[in-house]
C-alpha cells in the first residue's frame, strides 16, 4: 500500500492539532511536545527522523524518550552511556555535532540513516535533552542547520523542561543498561 504525501500532511496536521490542545489545556506530555516539534523541525531542517535523548543521571545515561520518522519504533529506549556516542557527547561537551555517523548513538537501529546533527537543549545550565536529527542523506546537514538549531535551542529545552519532569514521573526511571559481558578467558586443560 502507497502512502500520498497529502494523507501523511492530514495525520500531522490532526497530531498537531491534538498535540497543541493539550498543551494549552495544560496536559502536554512529552508525546505532545515531541510530536509538535517533530512537525515543525523538519519544515526547518529537513531530515528523515528525530529522536530526542534524555538524560539519567542514575544510571549516567541519555535514553531515547521520544522518537519520529523513519525507524522510530526501533529508535525509542536506546539507551547510550554519557560520554559515549554523538548524544552522550553532546549531552557531556555541551556542544553540537553536525554529520556524525548515526551508527555511533543507534547502532544496527541505523541501517538507512546516514547523518546526524546532534544538539544539546540546555536550561538554567541543566541539560534538559539532547535533540538528534537524522537523515538518509550523507553529510545531510550543514553549519546553517547547526546554528539554527543552537537560536532554537533556549525555547526547545524551555518548552521541554516540564514535559520531562511530567514524564520522569509517570514513566519512573529510563530502563536500566545492560551489564558490559565480561571478557572471554582462555583456559588451558591439563
């Protein structure tokens, strides 16, 4: 089955619309947020998905709460030590990456991504969520698109900052990471 561009603009259309009328009702979860940033980030940065990392601090992680576009479903609950991958960096340096490889923060998840721009979205020196966006394309994403992305954001993370508390809260804790598999040890037999 084929989808028409003009089905897929009425779905975005009815997400936002749900999307904003919970906000402004005052019941916005991270869902709402995401989706309504999902919708609007494209028109300005074209890219084939989305994912928005989280950080815990429990475990020194960022995770993968909120995910859109191409392998999304695959995309959410990616867990990725700090420091590690382009969002554990970026959550750690504070610093954008621009075409980074998208295997570093998704592994096989990104079998057809190819680039990434990866931004930190920081609030009264917290950061609040690391915003990755991804493309098909390889070397997608140019330096415009980073300062873009570093003028919006302030507002991102201000807009985030309650949504994330809200779904801390109602979702508990990030899923725990894996214990690293101990090495293998070659024994000699008498």
């Amino acid at each position: 089955m084929k989808v028409k561009a003009e089905d897929v603009q009425l779905d975005d259309g009815l997400l936002a619309i749900s999307s904003l009328t919970r906000a402004l009702g005052g019941q916005a979860q991270l869902v709402d947020v995401g989706s309504l940033l999902w919708i609007l980030i494209r028109q300005i940065v074209p890219c084939d998905a989305m994912a928005l990392f989280l950080p815990d601090d429990e475990y020194e992680n960022v995770v993968v709460r909120f995910a859109a576009g191409a392998q999304a479903h695959a995309l959410r609950g990616v867990s990725r030590p700090m420091a590690t991958g382009a969002a554990g960096w970026v959550a750690v340096s504070r610093m954008p990456l621009v075409n980074g490889e998208p295997v570093l923060d998704l592994g096989f998840r990104a079998e057809s991504l190819r680039s990434s721009v990866v931004v930190p979205l920081i609030e009264s020196d917290a950061v609040v969520a690391v915003l990755g966006l991804y493309s098909k394309e390889l070397l997608a994403f140019t330096d415009d698109n980073v300062r873009l992305l570093e003028l919006l954001a302030p507002n991102l993370a201000s807009s985030l900052i309650d949504v994330v508390i809200a779904d801390e809260d109602a979702l508990g804790p990030a899923p725990r990471p894996l214990a690293p598999v101990a090495p293998l040890r070659l024994v000699r037999s008498r």
